[in-house]
C-alpha cells in the first residue's frame, strides 16, 4: 500500500451521504481522491461515479476491499451494517471513516474499536460538527476564555425527515430522530466542553408527526450533566415544518454566543416559480427560502474527509475516532432508556442484550 502521494479512496453507499463524501473529497483534492465506489442497488454506484468521475464501480463492497491501493473506506450504508463493515474493512488492512452512529450496540462498538486496533488501521468517526467553520470557531473563543466558565452548550437540529427510507425502519437504524441526529448534539457537548466524564442523562421524545411511517420517535429533548456542572441540551426533530434549522448556543459567566448554521450564509429568497436546490431538507422552493452559499463547506465536510485522508499519512493525529462514537451510543443507550422510565439515567450505563437502542425506550431494562 501507498505511504506517499494522495490517499486513494473507496465509498461504500451510493446515495445522498455517499454524494457528500464523494463531494467533499473533489472540494478539498490535495490529499485524497475517490478511486471506486461499491453499492448493491443497480445502477446507483455507477450513477454517482459518473458524476464524479470515479472510475471504478462494484455490486459487492467485498470485491472492492480486494482492490490493493485503496487505503481508506468511507461507510455511508444503513447503520445496521456498520459494524460488519468496519469489520471486513479493517481486516482487509484498510483505514475506516464510519458515518454516525457509528453502529447498533455498545458490544459492536467495542468489536469495531478492537478490530480495528488489532490490525493497525485507524478507525475515524464521521461527526463533521467538530470540523464545521462556524462551531470551530465557537469552541476557539471558548477555549481562549471569552465566555468564562461555560455552564450550558445547547444543539438543535430540526427538519421534516430523512432522505432514504431506512431511516424510518428501526430494525436498520436503531431509533429514530435521537440515533439519527441525537448522536450529533451528544458529541458535539462533549467535544466543546473538552470532553468531561458524562454524570447522566435525561431524555424526552415521543412521535407526534410520522406515525404512519415509522415506530421511531421523530422528536426529542435531551439534557446532559457532565462532572465538572456544564449542561448539555439537545433538541432534533423530524417534524418540523419549512427545512433545515441547525444551531449552537453557548452560555458561560463570562458571556455567551450563537451560531445558526444556514441563516448567516442563506440568501434570503422569494420566488412564486421554484427553482432547482435550496438547502438540505428544503422541501420546497417556492414562496420564501434561503438557498445556503457553499453548503458543504459551511457543515465542515471537505475539511473533515481532508483531515481524515491526512491522518492516514500521519500528517495529523484524528480528531473523532471510534472512541468518540462509543461514547455517543452509550448516552444514546442512557436517552432511550431514560424516555422509557422518565428518570435520569447516570453512566456507565451498559446493558447487555441489546438489539436496537429504541428498545430501550419501549421496554426499559429493569
């Protein structure tokens, strides 16, 4: 394998978050370059490596392991694959970026992370809230001591639903909004406030909208006590209205400052016709909308794929590894079951036997 020049890499996934990725890494090309892409619904690969000029396609992420210079693997699969994808990835000696979650239970966390350490590959985290330009430069200030001693971190992610169907399945997802953008908002606390032991968790959610679609819950609050008294608040939701609302506040004795994600790179916009693409989740473009300048940059994505690509170089030590993501499904374990009980729930929390996070919300372990 390759020690030298740009790091070729393989997607596996073909739809909405595998086009990221492939655009990402074409926004950002001095350190990586997509080289094949693999997905097992027909035509879908070869679509997408049409448009980015990827020139090698496969039914079969297995067949594309085989090939020798691929380094590094992207996952943007359903999240009921993860596991055993990290698995085949890193025994074919290949390094692993694995989109949130990062899988379905705290026992394929820790099989994903030993893999992974046992045969010398990294295993990279794909939560590009820690690489997003706006937030970035939040927790700059912060760590420089502008607001003082932070108490509270708020997130919020809300929209009317995911792009593919499997969200809405929970035997692929495991849960609904809180394991689809819940993950997020948890490691996004915890990163700012410098990572602090978690003392508990205390969630609410319930399905007010999408019934008919899924089991899933498609709204939630969760509040985070940390051991040094910050607060983390998270709040995501797949039933709101009007598209896309992601934002960060920041409170400390010594001040406070907000971030909206699309509001401050949007351009107002009124148009009685339509036009062709507005912002992720716009589910409509007529009458008032704010199309988003640079999008993907302002979520951070190139960055994050470039960082990645040059830890596989050893340029950079990783920001996010499976680490972070282990910790993620464990407050996600603590939501769920603290929904299902109403009471906080303190970490650890690691029951065994879990199949699916959600079943902690509609059978609490005793």
């Amino acid at each position: 394998m390759a020690k030298k020049g740009k790091v070729k890499v393989g997607i596996i996934g073909s739809r909405f978050e595998a086009d990221i990725h492939a655009e990402s890494f074409r926004l950002m090309p001095d350190e990586a370059e997509v080289v094949a892409v693999a997905s097992p619904t027909p035509g879908n690969a070869a679509k997408l490596a049409e448009k980015y000029d990827i020139p090698r396609v496969f039914t079969d992420y297995q067949e594309m392991l085989r090939e020798k210079d691929i380094e590094m693997v992207t996952i943007t699969a359903p999240n009921a694959l993860h596991a055993q994808m990290t698995v085949d990835i890193a025994k074919a000696g290949k390094h692993v970026v694995c989109e949130k979650p990062l899988c379905m239970t705290l026992e394929e966390a820790d099989l994903m992370i030993d893999t992974c350490e046992r045969q010398g590959v990294l295993l990279m985290y794909a939560e590009e809230l820690f690489f997003t330009p706006k937030y970035v430069k939040a927790k700059e200030m912060a760590d420089q001591g502008a607001f003082g001693k932070v108490y509270l971190v708020k997130q919020s992610e809300k929209h009317f639903g995911p792009h593919a169907e499997w969200f809405w399945d929970v035997d692929r997802s495991g849960g609904g909004v809180f394991m689809d953008m819940g993950c997020h908002g948890i490691a996004f606390c915890h990163w700012f406030l410098g990572r602090p032991h978690i003392k508990n968790v205390y969630c609410q959610m319930g399905t007010y909208v999408h019934g008919d679609k899924t089991e899933g819950e498609d709204n939630s609050i969760c509040v985070i006590e940390f051991a040094e008294g910050a607060v983390g608040m998270i709040e995501d939701s797949w039933a709101r209205r009007g598209g896309m609302d992601d934002c960060i506040e920041i409170y400390g004795d010594g001040g406070v400052t907000y971030a909206d994600l699309h509001m401050g790179n949007a351009l107002p916009t009124f148009s009685e016709h339509g036009y062709g693409y507005a912002v992720e989740k716009a589910p409509t473009t007529k009458g008032w909308t704010y199309p988003v300048f640079e999008e993907l940059w302002n979520y951070g994505f190139p960055q994050e794929m470039h960082h990645f690509a040059r830890c596989v170089r050893g340029k950079d030590e990783p920001e996010v590894t499976g680490e972070d993501g282990r910790i993620v499904q464990e407050v996600l374990y603590a939501g769920y079951q603290s929904a299902g009980t109403g009471r906080k729930i303190p970490l650890p929390f690691r029951p065994k036997g879990v199949k699916r996070p959600i079943d902690l919300w509609q059978n609490p372990v005793t």
